[in-house]
C-alpha cells in the first residue's frame, strides 16, 4: 500500500483522536493525560517508549535496521483561552494556571493537531518498513509555550540518552494557508527571542512636588521612546528585527510618585549578532537616559534577561529543505508546495540543533489550517481567518492531519531510504 494510501485508511481514526485532544486540553506542564495517550498510541505502533522525561515529555524508539536516525518532535501543551469556536468537539474545560486563577483552556496554536501527525507518522512507519532502513525518535514535549520543554527534555539528557539524532523534524500549523498545503524554505523561518525586566528606579515622593523627586514614570516613558529606534535607527530596513515593551507597571495614585516602575520586553531577531545588538542597545539606552535626567550610578536601571526564554532563531538546513519539498511534491503535488516567508513568532524546536557541540541539520515546515471558505473571504474580502492563539481558532481537521502525516512521513522515509 503506498503512502497515500495508508494515511487514508488511517485518518478517521486520527480525526477520532485530534478531537478527543482537541476537547481535553492541558497547559503547559500539565499535559499529564495527552502524554498518556500519545505513550499508549506509540506503545501500539511498536514503539518502545520513555515516559514523563523532561516533565510530561514522551520519547519512542521505532528501530528498522541500520541506518540514520530522525527526530520527529511534536509539541503538547494548550493555552490560558476560552474556547469560542462553537464547534461539537470545542473544549470546555476549566483549568487552574501556574499563578492559580482559573481559565478556560483550548488548543489555540494547533498543538493537537502536532500530536495527531506524531502519533499518524508513527502509524505510517511501523507498518511500511520495507521503505525504510534506521532508527525513528519520536519526541512529544511538553511546555512548549512557556519555552521551557525543549531546554527541560534536553537538560536532562535526552540525547545523551537516547542518541543524537542526524536531522530533526517538525511542522507548525499556518492560518492564511489553505489546508492540503505545506510551505518550507532554507535558512531562517522562525526568529530567535528572549525576553527582559527592566526595573526603572527613581526617587518617589509627593506628586505636587516633583523637583524634590526623580520620577521613574517619566524615565520609564523615555526608555520606551528610545527603545523604538534601536530597530529603525541601528538596523538594515533590510535585516529582521522587532522590540516590544509589552507590559508596564508603576504606581498606586495620582499624586504618589512612586519610587519604581518594572518593563517586560520581548526581542525578536534572526541571528546571533541581532541578539547581542539588541540586548546591548536596549541596556545602553537605559543607563544614559537614566543619567540623563540626574539618576545617581545606585540607582541605574537594573535590565534582567530571562534565560528560559533566550531561543536562537529556527533555521532550516538547506539539505533537509529541499527533501521535505521533493517528498511533499511527489506525495501532494507541485502545486501543494509553496515556498515559506519568515515569521517573527519564535519556536523552542530551535533548541534541539544547537543543543550538542555540533549543529543538527534542522527542519521546520508549516502545515496549511484553515479552510477553502475561510480562505475565499480571505482573498476576496479581506476577511483574516482566526490566528494563531484566537479563541475561534479551528483547523478543518481531515485536510490538515492528512497533510501533516502525509508530508512528515514522506520526509522520513525519504531520509531514511
């Protein structure tokens, strides 16, 4: 049976399984019963499985022979949204955050249909192995919108343990793609990111007597003014690269100049040399403003990187492009392979290339998930389709996962023959 073919005879129940994962989301680090499922699933395939490895992480071994081996990562974890999709399957579930307030959770960013094309791959494979020759990791992780899944499976040995892959694979679901596309392209599809506290320090006091203080408030609104020139003054119109202040806090009353005000920043990039840019301007631009309105040397701002959250950018080697590109083209067809723009969202699946002494060649592809309706408005309108982390969200589930599943398996099989 040719792999067209097998993904079919296999779907229905894949489409049983998106959904059940699609109706009992799990936040990040609780993915506790989708790791279950994902085990059992494997388990089932012949897989010989590691559970709850980096927290709620899973790792398979799919041996056949030798030959190279090929991590296939699919990701777990929900978010902090209230569904509002109105769909038969939608989730209603009520979970407890990290900070312990309740929200409602659902699949937003298309983590379950990663899982399905997991578990569907593994599907494929273990029952087509005359393709194939060499050794199959398949790793579901956890955490991955907290960014700290592929650091936790990583530090704790995964590829110690279990082997350092040769190539490593992945797919991403993309809205304002038709589903039954894929898009892939060489070099940078993702950025890299990190993220800052800036604590402002100043010297509060009565609001009705402001020469008396130093207000960190207005020190805090020239750092932010500043902080916008570092991408259109310090960078090529031509290279990559955003700077956001995405939270700000200081003060408790009108006439109470306060003694502090804390940032939250977000930096995106595409290379090493925009991340050490960026972080250095931003900490230059903080500690000469500050001077610049009399804050004494103790009293400079104090700007924190979050190491969790440092992500190099996602970056696709030339090699393993253009075998998901010929694999999906004779699988899809010519016409279902469109080349890929980079996106400024960040991904922790750039962990794992960088992650031994050597780089290991990578390869992210999107899966197209939105539907030919929504992509007629699309085109005809103007009419966006729900994004990524929007709470009408939906993936038209057949066209997806069998796109996913057909173009994932396809690459694997194309590598390993």
């Amino acid at each position: 049976m040719c792999l067209n073919e097998l993904v079919q005879t296999e779907l229905d129940d894949l489409v049983r399984i998106y959904k059940h994962l699609h109706a009992n989301p799990e936040l990040s680090n609780q993915e506790e019963k989708s790791s279950r499922l994902i085990a059992e699933q494997l388990e089932a395939c012949g897989v010989t499985v590691t559970r709850n490895f980096g927290g709620h992480g899973v790792v398979g071994i799919l041996e056949n022979g030798e030959g190279s081996t090929v991590m296939v990562r699919g990701d777990m974890d929900a978010l902090p949204i209230t569904e509002e999709t109105g769909l038969d399957y939608a989730s209603t579930i009520i979970s407890t955050d990290n900070s312990g307030s309740k929200t409602g959770v659902m699949h937003g960013c298309g983590h379950d249909i990663h899982m399905t094309t997991l578990m569907g791959t593994a599907r494929v494979l273990s029952q087509c192995k005359k393709k194939w020759n060499g050794r199959v990791l398949f790793v579901a992780q956890p955490a991955e919108e907290v960014m700290s899944g592929a650091r936790s499976m990583i530090e704790q040995g995964l590829f110690k343990k279990f082997g350092i892959p040769d190539y490593c694979l992945t797919t991403h679901v993309l809205p304002k793609l038709e589903a039954g596309n894929i898009m892939v392209k060489p070099g940078p599809i993702m950025a890299g990111t990190y993220q800052l506290k800036i604590t402002v320090r100043g010297v509060g006091g009565h609001g009705a007597i402001p020469q008396e203080c130093i207000d960190p408030v207005v020190l805090a609104a020239r750092i932010i003014t500043s902080l916008q020139t570092i991408v259109s003054r310090e960078f090529s119109p031509l290279d990559p690269a955003v700077v956001t202040v995405g939270s700000i806090h200081g003060g408790t009353k009108a006439n109470i100049i306060p003694g502090q005000v804390v940032m939250e920043v977000t930096a995106r990039f595409f290379d090493s040399k925009g991340h050490d840019h960026i972080f250095e301007s931003i900490k230059r631009i903080c500690k000469y403003e500050a001077l610049s309105m009399g804050i004494p040397e103790e009293l400079l701002p104090v700007v924190e990187l979050d190491e969790v959250n440092d992500l190099p950018a996602t970056i696709n080697s030339k090699y393993l492009a253009e075998i998901v590109r010929k694999s999906a083209e004779g699988y899809l067809g010519v016409d279902k392979v469109q080349e890929a723009v980079m996106l400024m969202g960040s991904e922790d699946f750039s962990l794992f290339r960088t992650a031994v002494d050597k780089e290991i060649p990578s390869c992210l592809f999107f899966t197209g998930a939105t539907s030919a309706e929504e992509m007629a408005l699309f085109h005809e309108k103007g009419i966006n389709p729900p994004s990524l982390h929007n709470s009408r969200f939906c993936p038209p589930p057949e066209p997806t996962i069998k796109t996913a599943v057909t173009a994932m398996a396809g690459s694997v099989m194309s590598l390993l023959s």
